[in-house]
C-alpha cells in the first residue's frame, strides 16, 4: 500500500485515512472502539478457516493483522492513542503518514464485491523466493514481473543459464538472503 505526503490527501475538512498498529488479535475490539468513539474505521476483513485438533472453523480474520484504518485529523490523535489495543499511528519518518483514499477505496472494493481475499506476503520483483507449493515446491529463484503475472527465474551458476517458468505468487514465499547463504533449509 503506498503512502502519500500529508498535504496531497487531506480532505477539505482537514482528516485522512491513516493505519494505526494495534495489539496483537485486537483490531476488531480497536475498531469497535474507536468507531465508538466516533471515529469513521475501516477494518477490512476476509472468510480464513481455521484448525484446531478437534475441528475446522471459518472465522472472520483482519486482511492486515495488525492494522486499523482511521480517517482522523492530527489534532485528535490523543483520544486514539489512549483507546486500549492501540500501539502507534503507521510514521513515515517522526510523524504518520496519510493513505490515499484511492487505496482505501480499491480495498473496499475488493472486500465488497465478494471477491476471495487473503492476506499475502509483501513480494517485489528481484526479490528472492521459496515456492511453498505445486510441482517445483522447494525450489528457490528470484521472482520477476512479466506482463500481468509473475516468473519463477531459476539459474544454473555453473552454467550461466536461468530458465524462467509463470507462477502464481501465492506459491511463493519471500527467503532471506541469510538463510540461502548458510543454506540451511530447515532453519528458514
């Protein structure tokens, strides 16, 4: 999600959208709140199942654990830093930073339209990937962008040759450069 300078979105009446970290498992309770409060809150929330050893149950999780939405003015910022569950507005530097309204509204959208939404990891493109499932589970390369989906770069060093295969980025999960060095498989 990108952020924005403080004046280029900042309606008429002085409030924007910011994210606010909460307490682990407590966005719903802080949206609860502050909503309570009286305070616009977006708290976007996905269908996720859940298992437990003696049962599987669909539960209502945050889209981004952690983080509340709150469309505020600066100048209020006490009443939402003394609400329980609440840590920190999101900063950008010493002071928080405003979140298009463009981006909230795509998210809305998103969790409106019925659309299956989950939370993913934050990959770019260069970035160096593990695919976590399907037939080349296991394999490690560097992700890339091409067209409208992603590839897979898979290089043979000896070699000097890469092939490149589609896939999904939800097969993939980001790997430190830490661990490919040590090439300790199981400790990442």
């Amino acid at each position: 999600m990108q952020t924005v300078e403080s004046g280029d979105r900042e309606s008429r009446d002085g409030t924007a959208w910011y994210a606010i970290y909460t307490r682990h498992q407590h966005e719903k309770v802080v949206a609860q709140t502050l909503a309570g409060k009286g305070f616009e809150v977006f708290l976007p929330l996905y269908a996720g199942m859940r298992r437990w050893q003696d049962r599987i149950k669909q539960l209502s999780l945050p889209l981004f654990p952690g983080y509340v939405f709150l469309r505020t003015a600066l100048d209020h910022r006490l009443p939402v830093l003394t609400t329980p569950g609440v840590h920190h507005f999101v900063p950008g530097g010493d002071r928080p930073v405003p979140i298009s309204d463009a981006e909230i509204d795509s998210v809305r959208q998103l969790s409106a339209n019925g659309t299956r939404v989950e939370p993913h990891a934050f990959l770019r493109s260069g970035h160096r990937v593990r695919v976590k499932e399907g037939p080349l589970e296991g394999m490690e390369g560097i992700l890339t962008r091409w067209k409208a989906g992603f590839r897979l770069v898979l290089s043979v060093e000896l070699l000097q040759q890469s092939v490149a295969v589609e896939i999904g980025a939800c097969w993939v999960e980001a790997i430190s450069e830490s661990c490919r060095r040590q090439n300790f498989a199981g400790l990442c």
